[in-house]
C-alpha cells in the first residue's frame, strides 16, 4: 500500500470518528476531543511511523474546513439522497474525493487518481453498493468539472504484477464463539470502527491453524474456548506494505465457552465486544462475507 493511499485510509477513519463525534455533540453528549487529537490518535494506531503523516493532518482539516461546500456538491449530484441518509462512510469517502477533485494541486492529484483513490476507499471500507455510489457520484461531478485531464498522456506502466499462484500466503484463523447461560445461546462478536460486528480472528503462525486460533480468541477477548465444529474458509488478496499484494487464507471455526465477562484487547480497528442472544444475532451488522459462516454458526447451536 503506497503512503498516500495509507495515508487517506487514515483520513478516512478520522474523519468517521469526527463525524460520529459531532453527532453525540448534537445530541448534547459530553465531546471533548478535538479533530487534531482524533487525527494524531489514528496516525499512532494505524500507521506508527508514516513519514506523510503532514498530509493527513492538511487533507483531513481541509475537508472538515470545506464541508459544508463538499456536501452542497454531493446534494447536487445526488439529490435523491439526503446527506444524513448516506453512510457515514460513503459520505466521508464522498468529501475525500470531492475535496481532492475540486481543492488539490492536480499536478499532485489528477483528477482521475482522485476519483480512483476514493472508489478504492469505498469497496474496502463501505458496503456492497459502495464503490458503484462513489463511482456515480464522482463521475457526475468531474464531467460537469469539463473532464479535467481526460487527455493527458497515461503514466508508466506499472510494474507486472506477480501471478496469483507466486503471491505469498499468510493464515488467518477466526472463530464464532458460543456458550450457554441457562436455557438461553448467547454468542459472542467483536465491533470495527466502522460500524459492523464481526469474528474474533487473527494471524495464525505456521502450525496447527485450531489451536492458533483458540490464542488469537484468548488475546483478542479474554476467553478460553473448545473448538467444536469446522465452519469453512474463504481467501481474499490483500496489499501489504512490504511484500504487495498478498492471498489471505481465513479458516473459521465453532468454539464454545463459559459465559463470561469479554476482555477486549487494545487492538486498531475494533471498539467493543459483546455477547447476543441467538435470537438476536442475525439482525447484526455483519460483513457480506461474515454472514454465512455465522448463519452457519446459528443453525449448527440451534440445532444442538
């Protein structure tokens, strides 16, 4: 991942958490911290070390100072949704290409890396319809912008890309986690920052993938698990900063365990962990991805 893609991921969940903020601030909820101490905090949890750490800081603030503007422009281009109707992710990766397309040096920022930038945000971080929507609504703003740069000389090509079957492989075990209180199934998920609840999970080191993933579960919340069923895996490529682009193999499990108190460890990305009544879980939030290895997860406890 290039620093400049890192570094607008980084803007991205700031300006999430600053947009969440002024929502409690509406509310008349107590918010205290302020949009520098949002930003420093992303930086030291996402991306320790960056050296572009200035252009999130100049890119994030120079959005929020152009909001107001940025969401004008979003109206107009999408007048069927109402601002406080889009996701408060699309809407944020919305201000962040807008602002880059309309605000930034184009000899830095071509329109079209821009508007690419912002569509790759959208499918990593939004939903299933995310990156079409940016796509959409971007692309109405630069043909009314005249198509700036539409005829310039493409840049270099970039490097081949390395086969599929030579990128390197890394294992990720995840785990749905269930237990008994009584006569009632309760099942337990960990919450991202971006508004969905999902399974404890994590890198597994070379080795038996089943018992690495009972420590990631023990790390990551606090419990002491028995895997009990075997609920499937999936693959998806991820970039990585160091080696490109990578095949991530997660092997997802059924554990059970007591009842307990979660401890949720210190870890970027997730907010909360919790406890639902089976009843309850498949009304969550979850990832497209997610959903089936929990419903499978649902049918097999229920089924007990």
């Amino acid at each position: 991942m290039s620093n400049r893609h890192l570094s607008r991921s980084v803007t991205l969940q700031a300006l999430f958490e600053w947009d969440f903020n002024q929502s409690l601030v509406d509310a008349k909820k107590k918010n205290t911290e302020s949009l520098s101490e949002i930003i420093g905090r992303n930086l030291k949890e996402f991306a320790p070390g960056m050296s572009d750490s200035a252009f999130v800081e100049s890119l994030t603030k120079g959005i929020v100072a152009k909001k107001s503007e940025l969401d004008d422009i979003i109206q107009k281009a999408a007048p069927e949704w109402p601002i406080d109707k889009i996701s408060v992710v699309d809407r944020n990766v919305l201000r962040i290409g807008l602002y880059e397309l309309i605000f930034a040096d184009r000899t830095e920022v071509p329109a079209k890396v821009a508007i690419n930038e912002a569509i790759e945000l959208a499918k990593t971080f939004g939903g299933e319809n995310s990156g079409k929507f940016v796509n959409g609504v971007l692309g109405a703003v630069y043909k009314e912008l005249g198509e700036p740069g539409k005829d310039a000389e493409p840049r270099k090509k970039k490097p081949a890309e390395v086969p599929y079957e030579q990128m390197p492989i890394q294992n990720l075990g995840g785990a749905v986690i269930w237990a008994k209180d009584g006569a009632d199934i309760y099942m337990a998920f960990v919450h991202d920052i971006f508004g969905h609840w999902t399974l404890s999970k994590g890198k597994i080191p070379e080795g038996d993938v089943r018992q690495g993933t009972v420590n990631k579960v023990k790390e990551e919340i606090g419990l002491d698990v028995e895997i009990t069923d075997d609920l499937g895996a999936n693959e998806y490529i991820a970039n990585d900063p160091e080696k490109g682009k990578i095949r991530k193999q997660v092997h997802y499990f059924l554990a059970k365990s007591k009842y307990t108190d979660l401890a949720l460890a210190k870890k970027p990305g997730l907010d909360d962990a919790k406890w639902f009544k089976l009843a309850d879980i498949l009304e969550l939030n979850f990832y497209d991805d997610i959903l089936p290895i929990v419903t499978k997860a649902v049918q097999l406890v229920a089924n007990r």
